[in-house]
C-alpha cells in the first residue's frame, strides 16, 4: 500500500478516511477544467467550489501538523492505490 511517513499515525489514516470523499468530489468539480480555455468565467466558479470544500482539509491538516496539501496529496495517494488493487 502507501509508504509515507505519516500513515504510521492513525490520526492522519483517520483523516484520509474521513476526507475521502471530499477529494473524490473535488476530482469531479475539476474534471471540467481540462480543455477549458483559461479565460472562461467558469473557472472562478469551479475554484470557489474547490476552496470551498478544501477548508476542511485545511483545517485537519493544521491540527495534523501538516500542510493542507500535504494532506490532500496523502487521501489522492490513498484513493489510487486503491483503484489500483480493485484493477488488479
């Protein structure tokens, strides 16, 4: 599975956990981006969104001791590896 430093802390694989589905959403919200031209008025709408909904981490990772992209890369790591045993 994962081998980061941090999953040793159940802490932070209780935060992965719990902000799973979040980053899933977050994928979704974003998937529009790709082939978007940079200036359409929807990429403002899509990065509020995302903002939005990444706060949360933000805020766990704070608590963590981590930044919060630290933490939003650690759930993305997770969330693959997954998807990469079930296509095994």
């Amino acid at each position: 599975m994962l081998t980061h430093p941090s999953l040793n802390d159940p802490d932070v694989l209780q935060a992965v956990d719990d902000f799973r589905a979040v980053v899933l959403e977050i994928r979704d919200i974003t998937r529009p981006l790709v082939g978007m031209r940079y200036g359409d008025p929807r990429r403002a709408q899509i990065g509020a969104q995302v903002q939005s909904r990444f706060d949360d981490i933000d805020l766990r990772a704070e608590r963590l001791g981590m930044s919060g992209l630290t933490l939003f890369e650690l759930i993305n790591m997770a969330i693959d590896a997954e998807s990469v045993a079930v296509a095994a």
